[in-house]
C-alpha cells in the first residue's frame, strides 16, 4: 500500500496535477496510539494530502463499555492522552 499511493503521488507532481486527494484514514487503538509520530511521518513520505486519526466506532453501549474496561487496564494512559471528556458514549438515531 505504502508503495502505491507513493506512485500516485510521484505520478501526480510530475504532471503538476493536485488530484487525486490522498487521505490516510488510522484508527487509534491500544497498540498503535504512541506511534503516532510515525504513523504522520510514513503518510509524509507516502505524499499524503492529509491524515485523519479515529477512535473506533461502537455499535452499542455494551461494546463502548467492554472496549473502556479493557483498553483502560492495557493502556492507563489513554484518557490523559486524548482528554477524558472526549471519550463518551453517545446514543444517535439513524
């Protein structure tokens, strides 16, 4: 993957195109969230318009609750990290 969108974006400067747009989608979990400096530096050296950094999404209360009971023993630190009021459980009708 890394290979190919750096070829889009080689093929892209030489024709001195801005299109295609390459976005790098991540989502952070307990065993990628203190890499996140090397995540940017690789989407840098792939040529990347822009990164985008998500928390996964959870289906139900159940699964958010299972998923803070866990990743809160592995990784105590994550709330500090990313603000503990940013991590809340939010019901939206569909």
């Amino acid at each position: 993957m890394v290979q190919g969108v750096g070829e889009v974006a080689k093929l892209r400067a030489e024709r001195g195109l801005t299109n295609p747009k390459l976005n790098i989608n991540t989502t952070l979990f307990e065993t990628n969230y203190r890499n996140l400096n090397e995540i940017v530096e690789i989407a840098d050296e792939m040529g990347a318009d822009n990164i985008n950094f998500h928390h996964p999404l959870f289906i139900n209360k159940k699964m958010y609750d299972d998923h803070n009971q866990i990743f809160n023993q592995i990784t105590p630190d994550w709330l500090d990290l990313c603000g503990r009021n940013s991590l809340r459980w939010t019901r939206r009708s569909l």
